[in-house]
C-alpha cells in the first residue's frame, strides 16, 4: 500500500501550485494526510459521501472527491478554498488514484518476481502474469546475488537501486534479510567477460560507501522467463561455494565453481567415510603448517616439482624428502596424478566439513 508519506508530499505540492488546502482521508472518516493541521473532518460526512454514488460532492463549503482502486473508492480527497477547488480536487483525485495504480503495479511486479525466483509459479501462470505485467519472456537474462555486511541496510538496497535506475527492465529484490537479489537484462551478445564485469561494476559502486565487504555471485545466462529460477539457484549455490572454497574472491561464477559445487552436494556422513578411507586415522588437520604449506604450493604449481621449490626457496631434494615423507604417512604420492586428484579433493571434502560444523553452531 502507498505510505502517508508519500500522500502528503503529493497534496503538499498540489497545495504549493494551486494554493489550495488538501485533506486525504479514509472511507472512516480518519485523517491520512493534510495541507493544514488544524483541519477537522465529519466523519459522517465522510461515510455519507463513501457511500453514496457520487464521485464529487460539496458538502459545507468543501469539495469532496472520490480516489478508486479497482473501481471501488479507497480515499476521499477534501479540498478548501477557492473556486477553483473543483478542478484542484479532481485533479489531485486523479493524481492518488495514478500513484496508486503505479504502487500496485510495483508490488505485483516485485511479488511475482520473488515467487519467480523461489519456484513458487506453475508454468503458466508464469507467462500470463509476465504478461500481464508487461515483462518480456524471452529475453537473455542472468541473476547476482549480493551480499555485504550491511545488505539488509536500508541504504544498500537504495544504491544497488540507483545504480541500475538507468535500465527499466532489471529487477532489484530480496527473498530474505541477507542479501539482494538482481535479475539483470543482457545483451544476446553479452558473454562471461561481461557478465563479469557488471558484477566489477557492483562492486566498485558499493565499495565507496560504508556497505561492509562485499561479495557478488551470479548464475549462467538464461534465455526465457521460466529459467530465472536457475539462474537464481546457481548464483546462490556459488556465494555459498565460494565461502568454502574462494574465500579470497569477492566475485564468484558458477561456472567458475569446477569440482566443489559437487562436493558442496555430498552428505556429511559420506564425506566423513571417504576421508577415513583416504586418511585411515589420521586426518589432513594433523599435517604441521610446513606440510600444508608445502602440498598447497605444489598443487598451486601443476605438480612441478622445480617451480615449486624455486617458489619455497627449497632445495629440490628438499621438496622431495618432505614428498617421501607425506607418501610413507598417507599412502598417496601426490607426484602421481591420480593420487594428487585425490589428495586434492580430500583436502577439499574437510574444508567442506568444517565449513558445515560452523553452521550447525
């Protein structure tokens, strides 16, 4: 519903042109908004008008109007004054009613938006609401999703607002209090290098202001309507991944996601099987901080044992005595491509873990 806020900013500026007093009310009787404080109201004024069958009525020196909703009346307008209240009433009555026509169409837009998002539509209610809302169903189209520590902050939402107030057919939203959701129009042409460069462009807008760090993550391109959904889906499946896994990148991709959108996807129970299979008793959380060290600049590397003792400044006999000595503890000689993939994803399966256990708290 439009706030008394706006009402009065609306007869306020009517008021300054036509010098005419103004009073919005509802079909109770009660005052919503006022051009003059000290004015009182009928209320039985006000019902008889409400629901009698006409539109205008002068009544004690005031002129009373009609403001309709669906064709039935939601406001009264008063007006004071002049002669020429008459057509100052109408009009300001004609203003109410176009700002609640567009109030409406604003909530019904975001509210199909959201259930668009959620899978909350059936197929086709999905294309006759669009439709009806006069938004286009085959067009390229991808979601970001942000999050900040201030997302919920009021001025947050307003600028991500601003910064694609120039565009009339993207859509800024949230489906909850910690993020902002914006389905973004593209281009046919538009490929990763600029879908990644409207997330830079978010970022760089944000980072100005007092938002908090920021994180930015969005799906794969979608060409019709019904497939936001997706879109949505994968954005949120990368902020979530890139947590775990990219935890120093503020821009994630879903198909930058590779393996750990999958692992992202295992049981728990699972997970904890496949690292005792791996580790027997021992867990990648025993291994000092030279090991980890070690085993992550190897894989950094592409198994290059040279270029990665060049990178420790190590002797290379060096890196291949601690190599030795990892293969003797774990059974895996990362050296090895198929036991560096499983290293490498057992490495991966514990960050997820313990990634989970932080949630459970």
């Amino acid at each position: 519903m439009i706030s008394n806020l706006v009402l009065q900013d609306t007869i306020n500026g009517i008021k300054n042109i036509s010098k005419c007093d103004l009073a919005i009310v509802n079909l109770d009787g009660k005052i919503v908004a006022s051009t003059d404080p000290d004015v009182t109201v009928s209320r039985n004024d006000v019902v008889s008008f409400a629901e009698s069958q006409a539109d205008f009525q002068e009544i004690r020196d005031n002129r009373y109007f009609k403001v309709y909703d669906d064709y039935q009346p939601e406001f009264i307008i008063i007006a004071s004054g002049d002669d020429n209240t008459v057509m100052v009433g109408k009009l300001a009555a004609l203003q109410i009613q176009n700002l609640l026509v567009a109030y409406k169409e604003h909530f019904d837009k975001d509210n199909f938006i959201r259930n668009l998002l959620l899978d909350n539509l059936l197929l086709v209610d999905i294309y006759n609401r669009a439709k009806r809302l006069h938004i286009a169903t085959d067009v390229k189209r991808v979601v970001y999703i942000l999050e900040s520590e201030q997302s919920k902050d009021y001025s947050t939402l307003e600028a991500v607002k601003e910064l694609f107030s120039q565009s009339k057919n993207d859509f800024i939203t949230a489906v909850d209090e910690k993020s902002i959701i914006i389905i973004k129009e593209l281009e046919d042409t538009d490929g990763p290098e600029e879908l990644y460069k409207i997330a830079e462009t978010i970022i760089e807008a944000l980072d100005s202001g007092d938002h908090g760090s920021i994180h930015v993550s969005y799906g794969n391109a979608v060409s019709e309507i019904k497939e936001v959904s997706r879109s949505y889906k994968e954005a949120r499946m990368a902020l979530d991944v890139g947590k775990i896994f990219f935890e120093e990148h503020n821009i994630i991709a879903y198909s930058q996601l590779g393996i750990g959108r999958l692992i992202y996807q295992l049981p728990i129970p699972l997970c904890k099987m496949f690292i005792k299979e791996i580790f027997k008793d021992k867990s990648p959380d025993d291994f000092d901080d030279e090991t980890l060290a070690t085993i992550n600049k190897f894989f950094e590397n592409s198994l290059n044992v040279s270029e990665t003792s060049r990178q420790l400044y190590i002797h290379r006999n060096t890196l291949v005595y601690r190599l030795d000595k990892l293969q003797k503890s774990t059974g895996l000689d990362i050296r090895v491509f198929d036991d560096a993939i499983t290293f490498k994803i057992a490495l991966m399966v514990v960050k997820y873990m313990k990634y989970m256990e932080t949630l459970e708290y």
